[in-house]
C-alpha cells in the first residue's frame, strides 16, 4: 500500500468506519494511558537528581520505573470515601470532567503527516475549547464536595484557569495568522522552512508560561500547594477518583506540550541536517523536552502569591499578546 500524505494511517489500513473507529480510539487512550506515566517517572528522578537524591529505586528493581504503577495500584485499593452531604453524581463526574478533554485533545496532534487520528480543518480551535472545559470539572468537584473550603479552593482555580486562557488564546492566535491555516497538520508543515519559535519567541514564552497556569503546576500552583490551609477542590476525594485528578495532570503536561511543539517547535519536522531521524521521534523528542523544561521550572522557581499571578496576566502576558497579534497582522498584510 501506497502512503498518503495527509490521510491517517489507520484511514489507509483499514476500510469498515466502525473498525477505524474502534483503532484509533484504543490508540488514543492506549497513547494517554502510557504517555502519562512516562512524564510522571520522570519527574520523580529529574526531581531527585536536581535536589541530590534517589528518587524511587525498589518498585520493578531498576532504578524504580514501576513506580507510577505501585501508585496507581494503590490508589485503586483505597476506600472511595463520598462525604454524605455531597453531591453524588456531580462528585463523581468531575474527575472525569476534568480527565476527557486531555484525552479529547490528542485526537488532532500530529506525530507525522500519516501518524494522527483525525486532520480538523479547525484543529486548534478544537484544542483551546476543549482544554477550557477542565475549568468546569474544577468548580463542578469544589461545589459538589460538601465543603466550604474546597469550595473557595475550587472559587481561586477557576480564577487562576480563566485568567491565562486569554493570553493562551491569543498566543495560538497569531500563529494561526501566521501559519494561515487553523488545522494542527496544516501548522506543522507551514514551518517547514523555520519553526515559528524563530519569528515568534514571545509569543512561545507566552503560551508556556499560560499553559503551568492552565495545569496549576508550580510556580502556579497556589489552588493545590502544601502550604494552603486544604487541598484545594481535591481535599474530599480519595483513591480512584484522586489518581484520575493526578492523571489529568501529568497527561495535561503531555497534551500541552505536543500543542506547544506543534505550534512554535514546528511539530514533526526535523531540523536542519537531521532528515534521516523519524517524523514520530523528532515529536516525541520534543513533548519531551518541553516536559523536562516544565518539571525543572517546578525545582527552580518559588510559588507566587495569588496577587502576583493575577497581575502578569492582565497587565503583562495579554499585552503582549496583543502586540503579538498586531504585529503578526501588520506584517502579514505588509510583506
């Protein structure tokens, strides 16, 4: 069989809608499944490494890869405790309310011009809107808890995730007009000549920033830290239900590093003199990266206060971004 340029592998395999369809959703959760659990190994070494220590060693004897599995074997075996004033069905949809739309969004990345689930001629309007959605499972496992606390930790997350989804927006905003193109594939191969990291390094730093925001990871990470009198609108959960919280973390730290890849590293492409290196790998390689930059932002950096969070927002990352998105405009209309 032939390859098509633009055509999904699982397209070219396989003909019965139904079967294609039950593919590629294995390939996605079975992608979100392992993916996750990578990142989250290596934040317990890079961690360790970084503060001089171990990290876990024991679980699977070498060197402790199967830490992430004890845990969630752990986690499965914990009470799921249920307050009695809570709401049930909300308490236990919100998990997975804030779990799906990371699945969701690996349906449109692309990890070569064949190897991707679905072409969306509005690829990254898809992903921002279903990125946002997380916000809701927040305030649906704050509310439903039972307790004012988490309540008011569920009230400072909201407020957190809506703040950066602007400068988010608009970051992804001008690399569309740069790329003329809303489709995730359609982006990767406009930067075939130059990654738009090149034209665009703060519009790169923008989303970066915006996106440990998004996912609450230190130094923004005020709505679930140690130091706060709870846990923020996670304090009431237990076992299955908080490990699928944890998953959404990690696998957020996966979902919006590939968006980051696709939008300024220039995705699949390879860089100069490095053809002969695989179309997948030079993805992989650089979700990887990204992460690694995420989890050492984690060991470097203090955790803001909430203040300060809430002004580089409004008064620093959205104007620029607006000078981003005029700049771009201005330029594409000039040249």
């Amino acid at each position: 069989m032939i390859a098509q340029s633009g055509v999904s592998f699982v397209d070219q395999w396989l003909d019965s809608y139904w079967l294609v369809l039950i593919v590629k959703t294995l390939v996605v959760i079975g992608f979100f499944l392992v993916a996750p659990l990578g990142i989250g190994y290596m934040e317990h070494k890079v961690l360790a490494h970084m503060q001089a220590r171990l990290g876990p060693m024991y679980a699977g004897r070498f060197h402790g890869w199967a830490q992430l599995l004890a845990d969630g074997v752990k986690f499965i075996q914990k009470e799921d405790v249920i307050p009695a004033a809570a709401d049930r069905w909300v308490f236990s949809l919100a998990p997975g309310v804030v779990l799906v739309p990371y699945i969701a969004l690996f349906v449109v990345i692309p990890f070569s011009d064949e190897i991707f689930i679905l072409n969306l001629d509005v690829g990254i309007f898809f992903v921002l809107a279903v990125t946002s959605v997380s916000v809701i499972g927040t305030l649906m496992a704050g509310w439903a808890s039972a307790n004012k606390f988490s309540l008011i930790g569920a009230l400072r997350a909201a407020a957190q995730l809506i703040a950066y989804e602007l400068p988010l927006v608009l970051a992804a905003a001008a690399v569309v007009m740069q790329a003329a193109t809303l489709s995730m594939v359609g982006i990767v191969e406009a930067q075939q000549q130059y990654w738009f990291v090149v034209t665009q390094p703060i519009g790169f730093g923008i989303f970066v920033v915006a996106a440990l925001a998004e996912l609450t990871r230190p130094p923004f990470d005020m709505p679930v830290a140690d130091s706060e009198i709870i846990f923020g609108a996670l304090t009431e959960y237990t076992g299955l239900k908080f490990a699928f919280f944890l998953l959404a973390e990690y696998g957020g730290i996966v979902a919006l590093s590939a968006v980051a890849s696709v939008l300024y590293l220039g995705g699949y492409q390879p860089a100069p003199f490095l053809d002969a290196i695989p179309e997948p790998l030079w993805m992989a390689a650089k979700i990887g990266g990204l992460s690694f930059v995420i989890i050492w932002l984690r060991a470097t950096y203090p955790r803001m206060r909430e203040d300060q969070l809430q002004r580089i927002s409004w008064l620093t990352l959205i104007p620029l971004a607006l000078f981003q998105v005029l700049a771009v405009g201005f330029l594409k209309v000039a040249f």
